[in-house]
C-alpha cells in the first residue's frame, strides 16, 4: 500500500458511513480517493480527513473505478490557527479553490504542493499580511502551470515599457505597447508595465508599491480566469474581510 502526503482541500459525505475527498497529493498531484468509516463523531480517521489538513494517508487505487480508496490517515500538521480565523479560512479558501480549479487530475505537482504547504503555513503564522501571500501563491502557482506571463516587452517593436500601459492577450500569451496596438489591432487587457514586471519576475510582494495592489490581485484573475472560465474572481469576493489598500 502507497503511502503519501496530502494536504486535504474537500471532503463530502457519501451515504451513511464514507467520505469522498478530494486531496493534492504530493506524490499523484490532485486526487480524490473514497474513505470508508470516515464519518463516525469522534472519529480520528474522520478528523484527518477535514479540508486544511496536512496528514500521511495509505491507500490504493483500484483497478476497476478512477476511485483511489484510502485506508489510513494520520494528521501532519492541522493548521489551527487557520482554522478558528474565518479571515485565514477566507484566504486558505481561495489557494483551495486555485488548485480545485486549475490543476488536472492525477498528475504529480511536487513543486505546487510544497507552495501550498508553505502558503497555509505562513498564513497560520501571520508573519505576513493573507493579501501579500495570495499574490505570492497565484504569481508561483501559474509560473509552475507554465502561464507565467512574459516580461512587458512590446511583441512587435521589441520596446520595453517600464511605466507606461501595455495590451496583454491571454490566448497568446503576448503583448502590445500602445502605440502597436493602435496600428495592429483591438482588444487586448490594459495593464502596467510595472506590474507585468514584477508578475514576471520573482521579486518580493513588498517590492510591488502599493498603487499596483489592486490591479494586481485583478490581473491575476484575469489569468487564472484563462485556464479556468469558472473562476470567480478573487477581486469580487466582498466577503474577504480583511482591508486591501
Ligand atoms: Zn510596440
């Protein structure tokens, strides 16, 4: 029996006495394995399988369903402090929601899940503000996918734009300076140049100023919203308490 280490995203009852969850392992990437006698109260098989959890599971898969069946779990790390702040929970949810939406299954992401781990745990921390670490996890987390975007070079004239606005197109992954794109063509998403050099590059949150935070946190979405149509956007989630300025 395989044993691996997994950081729980979501669990769900299935009929009396099971558990469906769906986990980032990080030996086979995102899974979803069934956990039989998972639901009893008082349950520490039960309790190892919460979402925001890092344990060791065992399991197999099976050669009949895609279902993996796990059969064994002991907690790693629980992330309390996480857990009892709904602001935490709020930012966690979000990193969740990332790899629930974006990564393929079953396909091992070892560099996305040490990401992971060290997002929940300087979350738990507080060592840094939740906002700053978001945007830490999206820029690393869609760089280690392959959608890093480029540095803010002109496609056409080669022109690097450090203050001005540039014309980003996702599809394609390239960019417009104002002046080609007025020639070339239409559409495109308007952003800094600024900002497109700190996302490609890997320079500290706190090296982005301040004017970018919010533009940031928007654009990201923008690319996360490019390999998952159902993104909703992190920026229109009013419920994130905590104050972006
Ligand atoms: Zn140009």
């Amino acid at each position: 029996m395989a044993e691996e280490l997994a950081l729980i995203l979501r669990s769900a009852r299935y009929q009396d006495a099971a558990k469906v969850i769906t986990f980032l392992s990080r030996e086979g990437g995102l899974r979803t394995g069934f956990a039989r006698g998972a639901t009893a109260r008082d349950n520490r098989f039960g309790a190892s399988l919460e979402p925001l959890t890092l344990c060791r599971i065992s399991g197999r898969g099976s050669a009949t369903s895609s279902l993996y069946r796990i059969h064994h779990a002991d907690i790693v790390e629980s992330f309390r402090t996480i857990h009892a702040d709904f602001n935490l929970l709020s930012w966690a949810g979000l990193v969740v929601r990332f790899l629930l939406g974006c990564l393929p299954p079953d396909h091992p992401e070892p560099l996305l899940f040490s990401l992971t781990q060290a997002t929940f745990s300087d979350l738990g921390s507080r060592k840094e503000a939740p906002f700053f670490l978001w945007l830490s996890f999206a820029r690393e987390a869609l760089a280690l996918l392959g959608y890093r975007p480029a540095p803010p070079v002109c496609s056409l004239c080669r022109e690097r734009v450090q203050e001005g606005r540039v014309f980003f197109f996702p599809g394609e992954g390239t960019l417009l300076c104002k002046n080609c794109r007025r020639k070339d063509r239409k559409g495109g998403v308007e952003v800094s140049g600024e900002l497109l050099g700190w996302l490609s590059g890997t320079a500290a949150v706190s090296e982005l100023p301040d004017r970018f935070h919010n533009e940031a946190m928007v654009f990201l979405d923008t690319l996360i919203g490019e390999i998952n149509p159902r993104w909703i956007p992190a920026a229109s989630v009013s419920f994130l308490p905590e104050v972006r300025d």
